[in-house]
C-alpha cells in the first residue's frame, strides 16, 4: 500500500500521508475493514444451493450482516451437496443455508436421529467434528410433509398426523408409486401413528396433478415439500409430524469457526424470525412473481425490522 514518491515540493505531503496509511496498516490488512466478519477481519463469502429458495436464505445472510457493515462476497447458485460442501469442509465458504436432516445424513449415515432437535444436537456434534459450526436452527423448514385441503383440516379438526385417527370416511393417500413402498407410505404411517390408508399413484411428485385430487377430493392426504408454494396458494394445509416419520430438515446455517460473534449473532437473528410461513410466502414470491432473490430478502428483513 506504498505511494509514488511526489516531487520535491509535494514532498512534506508524502510523508505525512505515507505515516497515516502506515499507521492503519498496523490494525489491519485492510483500512476499511471492519473487522468484524471473521475472527482475522476478512469478508464473508455466502454460498447458496442452485435452488431459488436456498438462494433468497442466503441473500438475506447477505444483506443483514452488510446492514452492520460487515462485509461479505456472495457465491451464490452453485449447485447441489456434492457442488458446494467441499467448498464448505475447506473452509473456502464461510457461510451456507443448509437443512438439518439431508445434512446430518450425509456427515452421519447411519444416524437413527428423526425429530428436530435430536437431529439438530447430532448435526452440532458432526459440524464440531468438520472443524465447523451449525448456527440456531430455524423454525422454517423445507421437507416432505403429509398435506391435506384446509376445508377436510377444518371439518375433522385436523393439526397433527395423529389426528387423522379421526377421520370417520375413507382415507385415500396419493403420491408417486414408488411412495406405496417408502417407509413415509401407507405402512409407516399405519406403523407410526396408526393409520389405516388407501393407496393411488399419481406421477407428479406433488404437482398440480396431485393438488388437483385433492382439491376434487379423490384422494384426502397427499405428501408435498413444506416449502412449496402451491401449499399457500390453494389453501392446502401442513399435519404436523409429532412422531418423526419424515425426517427433520430445518433451516440452519453452517458456519467456518472464523466467523465473528457479531456476524453469528446476526445470523441467529434472521434464523429465529424466519417461520415456515414466511418460507413459503418468499418461495412463492420467486416463482410467482419471478422477483430477484435480492428483492425478496431485502422486503422480509425490512418487514422483520431486521434492515
């Protein structure tokens, strides 16, 4: 960060610019650092899934974190786990929005871990042994889920899967054939919860098919990702899953230790705001309004008080 020398009548001015800058140096490698994204000062690098809804999380890490002038460098869309937990492991990426489940089941395979916050202590132990930290999970959550219309949830009084226990007509679960023989099919959920159901394929792994029967009431249950917009938009509603049969995946942050307390601290508070209602309200944003994922998040954190 040395200067040209001036010539001789521009000299004194040198010198006493030449001090200053040096004087700063001594604080950081950087002069307009903050100092305060991790532990050594640098900025942050953010990465994303290349997957919308992923990406609007991680933008919104982004911008939190820039609105307390800590800096960050954003690596966003790069692909599926395979892509980017490298990248993650080397300590290249110093921050990801990651979910609970599909991760530990990739750092721990042969984990028996199902309700979220057994399956969070567990993921907090793999992270430590990574070399790495999970931040709070959120309650916002992005899995399958047993989904049912919001007029079938109101006449039977419905909120959990165990509810539907009281369901006096036929149940008829739809989803794509190869869910008859999955432990989330009719047998886990006689298994689990004790509930006798129907079966009938539907090949569009919760797509507008699927929404359709259970609008026409040709099937009563069907299993569509918590996240999907389509839940919102045709008044379909979530049975909670009080027993573990899917397996947990909430949101949750995975951090390199370098990260600074007030950049975790920052991050713990966007986790802790974000619902799953608010997920599937951003998600439907991004595909229904086609809106930028920079948009999107900056809209939630001002709504949140967060920007």
């Amino acid at each position: 960060m040395t200067r040209t020398p001036l010539r001789s009548r521009q000299l004194g001015l040198a010198l006493v610019a030449a001090a200053a800058l040096s004087l700063t140096a001594c604080g950081s490698d950087d002069p307009l650092s903050s100092g305060d994204g991790g532990k050594g000062g640098d900025k942050i690098v953010i990465g994303s899934q290349d997957y919308y809804s992923n990406e609007i999380i991680a933008e919104a890490y982004a911008q939190a974190l820039e609105a307390a002038d800590i800096e960050v460098e954003r690596d966003f869309r790069i692909g599926q786990r395979e892509a980017y937990l490298p990248g993650i492991e080397d300590g290249s990426i110093d921050l990801f929005p990651e979910y609970t489940g599909p991760l530990l089941q990739v750092w721990q395979p042969d984990t028996t871990a199902r309700l979220a916050d057994d399956v969070y202590d567990e993921l907090e132990d793999a992270a430590d042994d990574k070399g790495l930290e999970v931040l709070d999970q959120s309650p916002a959550t992005d899995q399958d889920s047993y989904v049912v219309t919001a007029a079938f949830a109101e006449k039977y009084d419905l909120a959990t899967i165990e509810d539907l226990a009281k369901v006096t007509e036929k149940l008829t679960f739809g989803a794509n054939s190869e869910a008859e023989s999955r432990p989330n099919g009719p047998k886990g959920l006689k298994d689990t919860y004790g509930v006798d159901v129907a079966f009938t394929p539907i090949e569009d792994s919760g797509g507008p098919l699927t929404v359709k029967a259970l609008k026409d009431g040709s099937i009563q249950l069907a299993i569509i990702y918590t996240g999907d917009p389509s839940i919102k938009k045709n008044d379909l509603v979530t049975l909670e899953d009080t027993k573990g049969l899917f397996l947990a995946s909430h949101v949750v942050p995975v951090a390199s230790d370098d990260l600074s307390d007030k950049a975790k601290g920052i991050i713990n508070k966007v986790s802790a705001a974000m619902s799953p209602e608010d997920l599937v309200d951003l998600d439907a944003r991004s595909v229904d309004e086609e809106l930028p994922a920079a948009t999107i998040a900056k809209d939630w954190l001002q709504k949140e008080g967060l920007l």
